[in-house]
C-alpha cells in the first residue's frame, strides 16, 4: 500500500487502473462507487449528515473487505 495516504485502498484501486466516483447517480443524491474494469467492489449511499471524508472512510474499509476478503458491499442495488 502507498504510504502518507488517508485511504490506502483508494489510493491502490486507482493506482492499479481502477476508479472512484462520487456525487449524484439520478435518483440517488450522492454515492460513492469503486471498481475496475471487471468487478464493483463497493457501492455506498452517503448517509444524512455525512460528512465526505466519513463516506470516503467508509469506501476505503469496503473496498479493503473487497480486496482482501472477497466480501462486496453494495448499498445501491441492495
């Protein structure tokens, strides 16, 4: 994992050719989905008051049980 970064597993998907996208996917007012060309590791709802730092935590830990132990978390397409 890359050092001096909040979110290490971000900063690994990314670095590896995935992506990241966050903001509105009409009629969800703002999620935050990981992938790659192959797999959506984890797709999250940003809960009322949250703050974007929490839902980009709250992605890094998804997508390190993604990762690491296969556990996918989809908040999106329940």
């Amino acid at each position: 994992m890359p050092p001096n970064t909040s979110w290490p597993h971000i900063q690994a998907l990314i670095d590896d050719g995935g992506n990241v996208s966050i903001g509105q996917i009409y009629p969800i007012p703002c999620a935050a989905v990981a992938s790659d060309e192959h797999n959506m590791y984890a797709a999250l709802l940003r809960r009322d008051g949250e703050s974007l730092t929490d839902l980009l935590n709250r992605l890094d830990t998804a997508l390190e049980a993604a990762l690491t132990r296969d556990i996918y978390t989809d908040e999106i397409n329940g």
